[in-house]
C-alpha cells in the first residue's frame, strides 16, 4: 500500500505549530537554534549537522526528515506532536541518557523505549 503524505500546507501549517513551543526552538542535540529536521523515530527536531550524525545511525534507529521540504505522512506528524523536545528530554532523563554522546544515546535501551512509546 503507498504511503499517504498530507499536504504542503498541512505540513507547514501542523510544524508552524509544534515549533511555537520554546524546546522545539533549539536542537535536541546540540545548542544550535530553529532547528529545521526532525528524527520522526524520537518525535525530536534537530539541525542540520546533527541530522547527519542522525542519518549515520541508520534509519533502523532514527529516520530523519526536512520539515521544510520532505513530505511527511499523517501518522509522522502524530509522533512529533505526542513527541517534541520537551517531552523526550524528560524522558531521556528519566532514564538516565540524556547526557550520552548521540552516537550511543539513541541505541540503547531506554531510547528503544521511547520509540515504543511514539509508535503506540
């Protein structure tokens, strides 16, 4: 079956949105600000470098997205929204990772449940 993407302006209209919200201002990575990516796998937005440390891991980890110019299914932008920077700070401090370097930060155990958690 192939996949649904929601329009342009759905797309700009739903990260208009989710960006208004201060931690979605600022890489989740790295202190760079309007940050315009987005690991769709931890519902995170990123910058352009860190994107690329991102699509490194393989898109079995995280799958990384443009929200400016990729076209994002319905159910992506669910997973941002439940998501956000907010949200996947405090649980990646929750369980203790948040402060590990992100070549490790997104593979083990505790991130494998977040992204559990977004996929519900």
């Amino acid at each position: 079956m192939a996949k649904v993407y929601v329009s342009a302006d759905a797309r700009r209209k739903a990260f208009r949105k989710l960006k208004t919200h201060r931690d979605n201002q600022v890489c989740f990575d790295c202190p760079t600000r309007n940050p315009t990516w987005a690991s769709v796998t931890f519902g995170i937005f990123v910058c352009l470098d860190c994107s690329g440390t991102h699509r490194s891991l393989g898109t079995h980890i995280s799958f990384v997205r443009s929200v400016e110019m990729d076209e994002w299914t319905q159910p992506q932008i669910d997973a941002m929204r439940l998501g956000g920077n907010k949200n996947a700070r405090a649980f990646f401090q929750q369980h203790g990772i948040a402060d590990l370097k992100t070549t490790k930060k997104y593979s083990i155990r505790g991130a494998q449940l977040y992204k559990a958690h977004l996929q519900r």
